[in-house]
C-alpha cells in the first residue's frame, strides 16, 4: 500500500474516533475500538491481524501496567480512608504558611499522590484548598485552583505511577525507574516555574473576582477578609474563636476542614483540627509504604545506570513487586488505624475506580499498536531522519493537537507515542524523552471536553470563564514550560 492512502486512513480513523466522543458523545473505549478496526481493516492489516492487533496492544498494555494501575489505585483508596490527604494539607499549611501554600501543595499533589485517582484526589483535596484560599488574600481562588490543575494534570502524565505514565513507560519500554527519575527532573521546575508566571498575571489583572468567581465564593472571601481585620483589633486570645465562628457561620467550608490556628502561646489549638487527625496514623507512617515503594523503584533504575546487577536488588526494585509492598504494607497500616471492615470498604471502592480505568488505558494502547502496525511508522521513517528539526517538538506538537480534539490526557498522550514511538531509533532520541515529551504536549488545551475541567469550576467556586484561565490557560502553560525545559536535558544527559 502506498503511503498516501495510510496517511489518510490514519487520520479518518483518528479524526472520527475524535467526532464521536465529542459530537456524539459515544463512549471512548467503544470510539477507541472502532477507530481501531477501521484503520486495521482499511490498511495493510486487513481482515486477517486486525483483531489480532488491537487484543494484542490491549493485552501488552494490559500486562505492563495492569497490576500497577490496580495497586496504586488501592493504595489511594486506602489514603483517602484514613483521611491521610486531609492530614496532609493541613501539615502543608502549618510548615510552608498560607502564602507559600499553592507551590508545597501543587508540588505535593504531583510528585507524591500520584497513586489517587484523579478525580478522588481532586474531591478531596478541593474543599481544603478552597478553605486555605480565604488565608492567601484576594487571589486565593486562583492561585489555589491553578496550583491544583497544575499539580494534578502534570502528575498524571509525568510521574510514576501516575496513570498517564505508567501507560507511556509502558508502549515505549522505558523502564519505570527511569520514568520515574526524569520525571521528577522535569515536573518539580515545571511547577514552581508555572505556579510562579500564573501567579504573577493574577495580579497584573488576569483575575477579575466579578466575572471569574461565583457570588458564593466571593461572599466567602469578604467574610474571611472581615474576620482579619476583626483579629488585627483583638488580643490575640480571640484569635481562634473568631476565626472558627467565621469558618461556620460565613464559608461553605464546614469548620472541621478549617485550618489550624496559633494560640497567645504559640500552641495549637484543637478546635479547628481536622477530624482525619484524631486517632489518625502518623502522617510519615501512612506514606512510609508508598515512599519505600517509589524508592525500591528508583534503586533499580540507579543501580542499572551504574551497571550494576545484582539478583536480589533487580526482584526488589521490579515495579510490580515494589507496589505489592506498598499495597501490603498501606493495608496493614489501614487495619491497625481503621478496622478491617473500612479497609475492605476502601478497597471495594478502589476496585471500582480502576476498572474504568483499566480499560480505557488499554484501548488507547490497541489503537496505538493498530497505528504502528498499519504502516504509519514506515512511513514517518523516511520522512524524517536522525537530524530532523525538533523532533521533541514534533512529539508535542501531535500529542497537543489529540488532546485539543480528544480532550483526554492519558489517550492523547498514549496516541501520539504510538505514532511515533518506531521513529526512535531512526532519531536517535531516548525513549523516555518521547514519552515525557507526549506527555507534556498531551497536557496543552484541557478544556470543556474534560471532566477535570467542571471539577474544578464547581469544586473551587469558579465561573467558566474563571476555570478558562485557571485551568486551560495554567495547564496549557505549564505544558509550554515543560517542553522547553525537556529540549536541555535531552540534550546535556542523552
């Protein structure tokens, strides 16, 4: 077949995946197969490997990052349980202050709690964040809700076992340890330096709390504004008390997510404590398994660039075993702190999340191996050589355009790195950079065809027009700042 007519399929079959998500609302794993069967039946695949391709991508998926999908998601669902999240934000607001709260938090949330389902993440994380931005001033809201769509949306695709990356590592054979380790090269720079450039527009006239914010949320901000000024005329002794009497008479937020406050003698008090805290486990203990799992991953990934081989080390570090362990050891502490009948809720709950999941990633993997098997990266191969122009930035630039149409991070990002993942060799590029590159061009444009989109515009009290800016405007930033900084490290490290 020549190559006019793969070139068109491909794009057919991409393009009408695209309509029926978005125009017909057709579910995106059925939209995903059809795609699939289209391009398979209209290519070199034909009638006879069609079907055998798409349940061979979905299988090899499937066994790479199945079992740590499920045992991520388990370990959040365990997390969320014990109220560990809301331990967290609170811990944040206490070491880093209110000010500095949108980077620790935003950082946080992408490098550390990766493990949570998105969507579980952002609903429990927003009702604090939304109660912590009345402390920051009038530029609460935004900075809040951008440094969560930053932190969120950058995670999912960056950081191990981050969804988005797992399925990357995955379809481009990069070991998990090395994901891991570039990753976080990239995302912690990535954030503080969008965080900081969002941050600086907010207050240049980027914001207008009359049109971007809803009444709720502005009456809420006034409240908390009469409330300082009220503890700047009092002795410090009614600092507390006022404070906690504004938090349940004037907030949307219930009182028991108020932050801590400081008494005359610099103690805490207990009234505005978090319930998640009484007779919650140690913050450092309830993440000790998901920290030694991360670290078990990065050993292997370090030890293999020393060259070293080691049996015992190279078992320890193998992703599947070292999340088993973190998922045993998030259970024990669950059972000790909880019962076992809230750790079994919470897993049962766990179980239900990853299925979607599961198979969304899975199908986005059939019709990335359908793309290459159908001829695509012949073809891209002879048109480009080992001393093409920015070819990272062509990786962005395909994996940008998917997600505007698509308008899901971990399928486009998963798409473009099966468009091109055959161009590696003839590139010379690592294949890591591939998948951090589609990655970070799949995080440009997330828009009103995500459900991120409306999650935040409800869960932090923002109009449309607010969550335009805080989270299409923010994330598609960071995306541009993460493409940038990924050109000098392919070129200093590889």
């Amino acid at each position: 077949m020549s190559d006019v007519p793969v070139l068109i399929h491909t794009a057919v079959a991409i393009v009408a995946t695209v309509v029926l998500i978005v125009r017909f609302r057709v579910n995106p794993v059925i939209s995903l197969v059809l795609g699939s069967l289209y391009l398979g039946l209209t290519t070199k695949l034909g009638l006879d490997k069609t079907v055998q391709t798409i349940t061979k991508g979905f299988g090899d998926i499937m066994a790479e990052v199945g079992l740590l999908i499920a045992f991520g998601v388990l370990m959040g669902a365990i997390l969320q349980e014990m109220g560990t999240i809301e331990q967290l934000v609170h811990r944040l607001i206490r070491v880093f202050g209110p000010k500095r709260l949108p980077y620790s938090m935003s950082l946080t949330i992408g490098t550390l709690l990766q493990s949570i389902y998105l969507d579980v993440l952002l609903v429990i994380s927003a009702p604090l964040a939304r109660s912590a931005s009345q402390r920051i001033g009038p530029l609460g809201t935004p900075r809040m809700a951008v440094a969560m769509a930053i932190g969120l949306e950058c995670g999912i695709v960056l950081v191990v076992p981050g969804v988005g990356a797992l399925a990357l590592a995955a379809l481009l054979h990069v070991p998990l340890g090395t994901m891991l380790l570039w990753g976080l090269l990239l995302i912690i720079p990535t954030i503080v330096i969008s965080v900081a450039i969002m941050t600086f527009l907010f207050r240049k006239g980027f914001w207008n709390a009359a049109t971007d914010e809803t009444a709720e949320t502005r009456r809420a901000h006034t409240k908390a504004d009469t409330d300082t000024q009220t503890e700047q005329l009092l002795p410090p002794e009614q600092h507390s008390s006022v404070r906690s009497a504004g938090t349940a008479e004037g907030s949307d937020v219930p009182a028991a997510t108020a932050t801590l406050q400081k008494t005359a003698d610099g103690e805490d008090t207990h009234a505005d404590k978090p319930r998640s805290e009484a007779g919650a486990p140690h913050l450092l203990l309830s993440f000790a398994p998901l920290l030694l799992a991360l670290l078990m991953i990065a050993a292997g990934a370090i030890t293999d660039a020393a060259d070293l081989h080691n049996r015992v080390l190279a078992f320890l570090a193998d992703p599947v075993v070292a999340l088993l362990a973190g998922l045993i050891g998030t259970v024990v502490i669950g059972r000790i702190h909880m019962g076992q009948k809230r750790v079994e809720d919470a897993i049962a709950r766990g179980f239900k999340d990853s299925g979607q999941i599961l198979i969304l990633t899975a199908v986005g993997g059939s019709l990335a191996a359908v793309v290459a098997a159908g001829g695509l990266g012949d073809i891209l191969r002879g048109y480009f050589g080992a001393h093409s122009f920015a070819p990272l930035l062509l990786v962005w630039a395909i994996a940008a355009v998917l997600h505007i149409a698509v308008g899901s991070v971990t399928i486009s990002a998963i798409t473009a790195a099966g468009i091109l993942a055959p161009l590696a060799p003839s590139l010379g590029i690592d294949p890591v950079l591939i998948a951090l590159a589609a990655g970070t061009g799949s995080l440009f444009a997330v828009h009103v065809t995500s459900n991120t989109f409306w999650l935040l515009q409800s869960l932090m009290g923002q109009t449309t027009r607010g969550t335009l800016k805080t989270c299409t405007a923010g994330v598609s930033l960071a995306s541009v700042v993460a493409i940038i900084l990924l050109q000098p490290i392919s070129l200093l490290f590889f």
